[in-house]
C-alpha cells in the first residue's frame, strides 16, 4: 500500500527541521499535516504542508481527530514526552493510522543495557517501541549519521511502507574513525594540526557521569557520543538499511569543509 497523507509533530526539536526538508524534497510529495501545539515555537512554511493546531496537553479524543484521515505520523519529540508519545500511539489505532515513526534516532541502541544505564531518559524510548509491539499485537496492525541523513532516512523509510513495516532499521552517513574525522578537519583548515588528547572511553565516561550528575546536558550528550563510536557498528546489522531507504554514504572531508565554512575557523 502506498502512503498518501503523513501527520507530523516536533517540527521545532533539534531533528524535526532535517525531516521536514526531506519529505519536501520528495517527488511526488506527501500531503504533510505539522500539530503544533498551542504554544510551540512558530514553524518554518513548506510546500504542501498545513499546520493543525493542538493543545499543550492534548487528550486522546483531540489526536484521534487530528489524526484522521492520515496514512503515517512521523514522531520527532524529546524522550521526556513519554506519556504524549504513547497517547500517540493509541491515537494512532483508534484513527486508523498505519505508520508510527518513532522518535527513537540516534547514533546508539536505545534499548542497550549500558545505555539505558548511563541515560534514563533513554528509556522512555525503548518504553514507547515495546508499546507500540504490543499494540501491533493486539491490533494487528531508525542510525552514525549526519542529521540531514536521518531525515532523507525517514523520508525513504515512508516511501518503503511494505519493506520497512514494524522494523528497527539502522542507517549511517559514513563509518569513520576519531582519527579520520580529525585528519578531515585538518585537510580543509588551511594546513592547521590539531591537537591530539587520547583518552580511554571508559575513564571519559566517568569524568562525564560526575558532569552530568551535577546538572551538565553538554555532559549527556558526550556520553552519547562515545557509546555511539564504541557500540555502534551498524553495517553488521541484519536491518542496516542504506540500499533500502535510497541512501548514498555522505563525504566526510566534504561534511568538514561545510561545517569550517559555517564556523569560520576551528581553534587548534
């Protein structure tokens, strides 16, 4: 069956705008519904696409009507919305959406035990997925990765509805080392040497447990980052889905140079 009408909600987070401009680019496009609730942050206009207007704290009643009618939702909230993204789910079934994208991206497995350990808040989305098994049950009824590359994923994801259907699928812009990124870097900064500070993973982690314990989210996302560089090989996955969602590996001297160009000049 082919997907028609796509809801959306998280279009403001840090993922949302890189899926809106995928699904954009489409050809054909999807007929795009974006909820914005009352009082998010105003959202950016997109060919064929509509805003619904929900409340802050919507009921089921009001996702189900805002739902109807549509083929897909795609989920592009922060883990901490864990009782909205399951009302979701339920307001899914009872409108007859087919598709639930989850907001499970990321460049580690949310469901692994040393992560959930490390990041509870990771474990709102390994709650959201084990709803949403059960209620395909009931009712019969995702990636190291640059973040535009996550958006052309979910857009070749919705393209693929037969292929990908109730699947965790693992995708990447490239797999490269510490070492490459930085010699990346080097190659577009104009002949400058960066310095070099080797560091185990594991004695890292902890100077940035003690971080994040103490109130720091830069802290967080440190911890995410080397869980996604030493636990994350996702080519050996048997649902690595690159061919599948249309996806070309990216450059990464290529990534370097836009982001040097952006910034101006890194600091050695």
């Amino acid at each position: 069956m082919t997907l028609h009408r796509v809801a959306w909600i998280g279009a403001t987070s840090r993922i949302g705008p890189a899926i809106l401009d995928a699904l954009a680019q489409l050809s054909p496009p999807f007929s795009t519904t974006i909820l914005v609730r009352t009082t998010a942050k105003p959202v950016p206009s997109y060919p064929n696409t509509r805003l619904s207007i929900i409340p802050d704290f919507p009921t089921l009643a009001d996702l189900k009507t805002a739902l109807e009618g549509h083929d897909a939702l795609v989920c592009a909230l922060h883990p901490s919305t864990l009782e909205l993204q399951l009302r979701l789910a339920d307001a899914c079934v009872a409108a007859g959406v087919r598709r639930y994208v989850l907001a499970d991206y990321g460049s580690v497995e949310s469901d692994d035990s040393v992560v959930a350990e490390l990041i509870s808040l990771f474990r709102n989305k390994t709650a959201v997925r084990e709803y949403c098994q059960r209620l395909m049950e009931e009712s019969e009824g995702r990636f190291s990765c640059t973040v535009a590359q996550v958006g052309r994923a979910v857009a070749g994801v919705l393209r693929k509805e037969d292929e990908t259907n109730g699947k965790v699928l693992y995708v990447q812009s490239f797999c490269v080392s510490q070492v490459d990124i930085l010699e990346a870097f080097e190659a577009v900064s104009r002949g400058k040497t960066l310095e070099r500070i080797d560091i185990g993973a594991d004695e890292y982690i902890e100077e940035m447990k003690r971080e994040m314990q103490a109130g720091s989210y830069e802290a967080l996302e440190q911890i995410v980052c080397v869980l996604g560089l030493t636990r994350a090989l996702w080519e050996k996955k048997p649902n690595f889905a690159n061919k599948l969602s249309g996806l070309q590996e990216e450059d990464m001297r290529g990534i370097a140079d836009m982001i040097v160009g952006e910034i101006g000049e890194i600091k050695s």
